[in-house]
C-alpha cells in the first residue's frame, strides 16, 4: 500500500524536519519497534479488532498500520487539527478526529483493544499526563493492551553523553530538574517547542521505577522494552479486566 506524504509544515510538527524520507521511513520503524513489543505480552496487530493512534499527528503511524492490521477498525486522534483534518482526508478508512489539549475523548467507553501512542508522552507535563492515563482507561475495553513511547533511561543516559542535534538542547539543565525532582520524571520547558504547540507541551523523561509505580494506579504495567541507543523505550500496559 502506497502511502500518501503529508505537507512538509506538518511532517515538521511531529519529526522536528520537513524531510518526507524520514517521515515515511519513521512509521514503519516505530511500528516494528511496537510489535516488538507486542511479542513480549504474546500478541501481533492480527489480534486486534479495533486500534487507536493517541497523538497521532499527520498519521505516520497510522498510515502505515492499516497494512499492519487490515483486520482493525481503526481510529485516531490530536489536537492538530490541521494534522488530522490531512489524515482525514488522505486516509478516509480511518476515523480521524481532532482532541482537546485535556479529556476527554471523542470516543465512547469500552472502545479500544489496542493504544498505541508514539512520542506524546514523551511532551506531555505530569497532571496531563495522569489526566490522559485516565481518560485512555475510560475508552479502553477491559484487557486491551496500551503500547505508550517514553523517553527513559536508555535515552537518559544517551543525553548525557552527547546533546540532541537540536543547539537548543541542554542536559545539563535537564539533568538538574531531573534531580531536583528526585522521583524519575523531568519535564523539561526550554526545549523551543512552545513556537509550534500549546505551552504545556514539551520534553518529558521517566524512569521505569516511577512508571511502575505510578502508572499501575490505572493500568497493570506488563513490560518496559527498552529503546535502542536513545530511542524511545516502550511502555506495555494492560487494562485491568476479562
Ligand atoms: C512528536 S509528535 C508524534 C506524532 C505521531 N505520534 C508520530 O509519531 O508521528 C507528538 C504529537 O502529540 C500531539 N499532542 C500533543 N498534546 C496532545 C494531547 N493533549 N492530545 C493528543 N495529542 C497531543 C501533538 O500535536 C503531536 O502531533
């Protein structure tokens, strides 16, 4: 299946680069690194009726997964609504439908077995996130699995050794909120990303000891597969129930 290729202001928003190759390379090499994932709690894309892309952007994941889950319903979502209005258009088997900044979603209760979320908690500062945990318990049907990217430990300890590409980076600055914090989550405000998003959305890093911890309060954390060199590490949580 031949994938449509968005406008470069919006493949921009969600890889920092206007560079269409890495953004139709990118999908499918994150969707790879989710069935990873998947395999470690004995599933594929083949075992799910109905996939939400939380955080969706102009659908680099989602564009590529209906050839990964021909079988799935298969929706998405961002506050981007120029992003999703794109993938709308472009991809109409998918119900692509815009998001406020918090819950709720325009979705009913019960209706995902499988979230997939690539980069949006790796921005998101801590009371969105705890609101978006629970609001994506609310559309999720009893045992789905939720696959979310974080950055953590792995890309932690990349950063130190060597800064992102982006000039506006600084770790050491990061690092001193990480410690200041002392409880394994920074969110980090002086990335720049505030000229292309909402205020709140920025650079956040978690340790798997606070993810354990503090995600489980909503969902059973079944694995942490760690990201290679500083990719993202994915978080494999189920929804509680049969
Ligand atoms: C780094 S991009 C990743 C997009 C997409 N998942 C991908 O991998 O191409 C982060 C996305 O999170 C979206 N986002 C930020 N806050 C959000 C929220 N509260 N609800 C849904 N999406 C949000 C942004 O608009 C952006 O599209």
């Amino acid at each position: 299946m031949s994938v449509p290729v968005p406008p470069a202001e919006l493949i921009r928003r969600v890889t920092g680069s206007p560079e269409a190759d890495a953004f139709v390379r990118g999908g499918p090499w994150h969707l790879d690194a989710f069935a990873r994932a998947l395999e470690r709690v004995g599933k594929t894309y083949g075992d799910f009726a109905s996939i939400y892309d939380f955080g969706c952007g102009c659908g680099r994941i989602t564009l590529p997964l209906r050839e990964r889950a021909p079988q799935a319903r298969i929706a998405a979502s961002d506050i981007d609504e120029e992003a999703v209005g794109w993938l709308a258009e472009n991809a109409p088997d998918v119900d692509a439908r815009p998001n406020g900044g918090l819950p709720p979603l325009p979705y009913e209760d019960d209706s995902f077995d499988l979230v997939l979320a690539w980069s949006v908690f790796t921005h998101l500062p801590e009371d969105y996130q705890d609101a978006w945990l629970q609001e994506l318990r609310r559309v999720t049907a009893p045992g789905a699995v939720l696959l979310l990217s974080v950055h953590g430990e792995t890309n932690w300890r990349w950063t130190w050794r060597e800064p992102l590409a982006s000039r506006r980076w600084s770790p050491t600055r990061a690092r001193l909120a990480l410690l200041r914090r002392h409880r394994g989550f920074a969110h980090w405000r002086g990335d720049g990303w505030d000229a292309l998003f909402p205020d709140y959305y920025h650079t956040t890093w978690h340790t798997h000891g606070y993810i354990r911890e503090r995600w489980s309060r909503w969902f059973e954390v079944a694995d942490i597969a760690p990201g290679e060199g500083p990719e993202h590490d994915i978080v494999v949580m189920r929804r509680p129930g049969s």
